[in-house]
C-alpha cells in the first residue's frame, strides 16, 4: 500500500504542519525531517490495517476491540530507520531515492498475548510465522530493508514522501497487534464453547442412560410376564406332576441362570444386563411350551 505525504516542520496527527522555511537537507533520504515522517507513515499504515483486521473480526467473528486499546498498542512500538542509503536520484527533479533498515521493537507483553491468542486459534507462532512470511524477527525485533522516496515541491516549502514495499511488514505488525489483544475473547470464547459441549455431552449421556434404562425395564417386564406364564402353568396342574417334574425343573432354573449369566458377561459394554434378561425371557418362553408338552404327556397316563 503506497502512502504520500507532506511535511513542513513539527508533524501532526494529518502529517501536515506549517513552516516558514525547510533547508535544503530537509528532503534529503537520511534528514530528520524525512526519517521523522517515514516513522509516522508507518504507525499511520499500521493503524490502517489494524482498524480494517478490527472490521473483519466485528463482521467475522463478532468481537469488537476498544480503537482506544488498539491505538495504545501501537504507540508501544518502537520504530526507527537505520543504515539510510540514497539508493538514486531523479536528474529531471530534486527527487531521491532511499533504502533503509526499517526497525519495530515490539513490546514483549503484546508478543507474549499474541502468541497465547495464536494458540488458542491453533495458528503458528509469531517467530515462526516470521520466518514462513520470510520477515527478520529477533528479539522481539522486527528487521525489514525499507524502500522510499522523498522530494520537496518547487518553493521548498513542503516534503513529499512515498513509502513502496512496507506492507508486508505493516501487515504482520496489525496482526501481531490485533492478536495481542482478542487474547481474552477467544479464550472466553473457547470456554463458552468447552462448555457448550460440556452440557451436550452431558445432555447426551443423560438421554443414553435413560434410554439404556428404559430398555432394561422393557426387559424386566418381559422376563417378569414370561414367570409368571411359566407359573402359571407349573401351578395349573398337579401335585402330583409337579413332583415328577421338580427335579427336570431345578436342573433347568440352574441352567438357565448359568447360561444367561455366561451370554451377559460376554456382551458388549453396557449390554450385559439387557442380554441377560433377554436371555432368560427367551428360555423361559422355550421352557413353558416344554413344560406344556411335559405335563400333557404325563396327565394322559393317569
């Protein structure tokens, strides 16, 4: 993003002040004046970014930074032009050509929030997110080879400065900025969310037990109404059937507890009563029809 601006004397927050005379070393690459608004041009293109990263989070994400917060960061940093090379000059004009070493010290609080907020969104960290951007970070300094242009108008009066290649610098320093400060709502965010699925998971496991439940009484019922049909029948006849068949009766009440016993302990986990009961509906049900037959057989020999 290319900027120009204008500089008289004492810069202001429009990078336009009044001044009765510039020297002539005034528009010159490595001049205070020029380095003094290169500066300014820099916060001016970081704080441009940051507000349209804040416009994207509100329309994204709905978080909502203070401006007031996102400017106080800002101003934390600690830029300076070093090493200031005329890199050229324009024959046709007094315009020059500058290369820099363009120098953000950024405060370790803010790199240390950023990096917690980055995590919290499972992205890299600022180091390394240096490196994939091909940016110098040491230190908590960024490093970047600045290119810009300075030239004075024809009465001298004003300094007009074009900066060309900060955007990828500027860029990662509004995103180290806006990370530094979305730290507290993502991570309220995330517990929102923890809990979110904390209650849906407990919803859910609360509706399986019911559910498991529900099933296990359906089964009880079932084998409840089949002893009952089985007594039912046993009472229906005889003492003297029944005696004969007590001890066929006995081996089969063992029988059935031992099998159905085995079939449970080798369902699957949270089955095994169910396919216990179930085990012992479906053998009482075989049993009654036996036991029917049994007793029909006996009755036609008295």
């Amino acid at each position: 993003m290319q900027q120009t601006t204008l500089l008289f004397c004492i810069i202001s927050t429009s990078f336009l002040v009044a001044c009765e005379k510039l020297s002539f070393n005034s528009a010159k690459c490595n001049s205070e004046d020029t380095r003094k608004l290169v500066i300014e041009l820099i916060n001016k293109d970081i704080d441009q970014l940051t507000s349209e990263q804040v416009k994207t989070l509100i329309n994204t994400q709905n978080i909502t930074l203070d401006m007031g917060k996102v400017r106080s960061t800002i101003k934390q940093l600690d830029i300076t032009i070093n090493d200031v090379r005329t890199n050229n000059s324009d024959p046709n004009s007094k315009k020059e050509f500058c290369v820099a070493e363009l120098d953000i010290k950024i405060p370790s609080q803010v790199i240390d929030a950023a990096n917690e907020s980055r995590k919290l969104s499972d992205e890299t960290d600022i180091a390394q997110q240096a490196v994939l951007d091909d940016l110098k970070f040491e230190l908590n300094q960024l490093k970047h080879e600045l290119e810009y242009s300075v030239q004075p108008t024809d009465d001298a009066k004003k300094i007009y400065v074009s900066l060309e290649n900060q955007n990828l610098i500027s860029n990662f320093v509004a995103k180290i900025t806006i990370d530094s400060l979305t730290k507290n709502a993502k991570q309220s965010a995330r517990q929102q969310a923890e809990q979110a699925e904390a209650e849906a998971a407990q919803a859910q496991a609360q509706a399986e037990t019911e559910y498991a439940q529900l099933r296990i009484n359906e089964a009880q019922q079932q084998i409840d109404a089949a002893n009952a049909n089985l007594n039912l029948v046993w009472n229906a006849t005889t003492k003297e059937i029944r005696s004969q068949l007590l001890d066929s009766q006995k081996t089969w009440l063992k029988k059935r507890e031992l099998e159905c016993k085995l079939q449970g302990n080798n369902a699957e986990y949270g089955e095994e009563q169910i396919t216990t009961l179930n085990c012992e509906t479906e053998m009482t049900n075989s049993r009654v029809d036996q036991l029917k037959q049994a007793i029909y057989q006996l009755d036609a020999n008295y």
